[in-house]
C-alpha cells in the first residue's frame, strides 16, 4: 500500500490522501477536497484515481468529489446512510466493507458514528497498520460534535473501537489540529512529558511535515485517550467540582469535549 498525505493549507487544515496499489498503480481519494492537488499528485505517481471515498458529509470533505468525478470517473463511496447528505454516491458501506483498491490494497470500513452519525473510518491491515480516521479521531484530540454529532456515541467509537486497535497503528487525520490539541492536553495534564516534548517539534515545522504517529503513541498525549490518567480526572475536578473523585471514563471523555469544545 502506499499512501500520500496532501496538505492542502487551507483555513481548515484539511489534509486529504491517495492510497494506490503498487502493482496496477490504482489508487483512492480520501476526502479529496483540494482537487487539483489530489489530481496532480496522482499524475505526478503516475496512478490513476478510481474510487473516492468521504469519511463523512461535511463540505470540506466532499466538496472536490465533482471534480475528481470529472477527471477521472472515479466511483464515489461514503457510508450507506449518507446518500442523502452527499451527492453522486456510487455505493454506500457498513461496518466490515471492504474497499479494494487495485490488486493488493484491501480497507476494512469502521463505522464510527461521533463527529456526525455518518462517518466512516479506514483501517488498513497489514505490515503497516493504518487508520485513516477523518474528523473522528486527530492527532492529539479528538473531533468535535457542533454539526450533526453525538458526543456519547463519540465516546463509544472511541472506547469501543479506536482504542482497542493494535498499537502500532498509523494515524491518518482528516486535519492538522497538533499544535492546539497538545496545548490542549498541557491544560488538563499540566505533567504529561510526552506532549510537552512533542509539542516544541510542531511548533516550528510546515504541518505538511507533521509526524505521523500511531496509536501507541496518541495513547501518551492525547488527552480523550488517557480517561483513568490521575492527573487528568484531578484537573477536571478543578473545573467541574461536582465530579466524584473516581468519574467512569464516558464521563470523564465527555467533560473534555465540553471544555475542548471553548479551547
């Protein structure tokens, strides 16, 4: 499997992907909102794009779907409830789909209901695990639920589904929100050394450099996966004092959206 990052450097800090085969040079648009970069950079490879996917409804996902269909009559795929919301889909996708691409790329959909009740994340299997995961799960944070979400269920993908994937699973986001989602964490942990220590490294560098980094690895700085960490429920009840001294995990996750939700 290969896989481009396309940074957009939009207002949005959007980035898209193409994921190809290497044999037949095929490849997958994720979320191609920047069409003419996703196009160039296909042609650059030399892979020829076939099949789009949208993680989930929202414009600045699925807004270059037209255009890539033009270009190249690739097929549109999106979760199968968002025909309504998304239009042109040529096929719809539950939980356990498989999107083949070419001869030797095969992505398993999750639906991971949050951001919106919609979305649909990619996991790509293999020597090299992958998520592809939208706006559901970001490096250091986690999506909001402003337009069409549903933070409980958010918290149910999270628990449920993203945290129990291998750990040396690769996270590809659909934005680059780093910098702020570390300075997040900081708040509420004020003593996590691993976003401290990351946090001067993408403070500095074009966020189409940004570190590409895996499960294991979000489990140290990102605060909506570290629930039962002391000092992060000792911070909380900073702010929320009704909280019992020992808050379950949904609560826990909840009460960081709410405060994420304002940063």
């Amino acid at each position: 499997m290969l896989v481009e990052r396309i940074w957009t450097d939009n207002a949005y800090r959007n980035y898209n992907y193409l994921i190809a085969c290497p044999e037949s040079g095929e490849a997958l648009a994720i979320d191609p909102l920047d069409h003419e970069k996703c196009l160039n950079a296909a042609r650059v490879r030399g892979w020829q794009i076939t099949q789009i996917l949208n993680t989930h409804e929202h414009l600045d996902h699925t807004g270059g779907n037209a255009a890539v269909v033009a270009a190249t009559g690739a097929k549109v795929i999106a979760h199968h409830l968002a025909g309504t919301r998304i239009a042109g889909v040529d096929r719809g996708v539950k939980a356990g789909d498989v999107i083949k691409v070419g001869r030797t790329v095969e992505l398993e959909c999750l639906d991971t209901p949050g951001h919106t009740m919609c979305h649909i994340c990619l996991r790509a299997h293999g020597d090299k695990p992958a998520l592809f995961s939208g706006d559901t799960l970001f490096n250091a944070g986690a999506g909001n639920c402003h337009n069409g979400g549903n933070v409980e269920e958010l918290y149910t993908t999270f628990a449920e589904q993203l945290a129990r994937l291998p750990e040396d699973t690769q996270v590809y986001p659909g934005h680059d929100y780093i910098e702020n989602n570390l300075k997040f964490t900081l708040a509420r942990e004020p003593d996590n050394a691993a976003a401290r220590s990351l946090l001067p490294e993408v403070s500095v560098q074009n966020a189409a450099a940004a570190p590409v980094t895996t499960l294991g690895q979000e489990k140290q700085f990102n605060t909506f996966l570290r629930l039962t960490s002391p000092s992060v429920i000792a911070h909380l009840r900073e702010v929320f004092p009704d909280l019992p001294e020992h808050p379950d995990p949904k609560t826990v996750f909840v009460k960081l959206r709410e405060l994420r939700n304002k940063w």
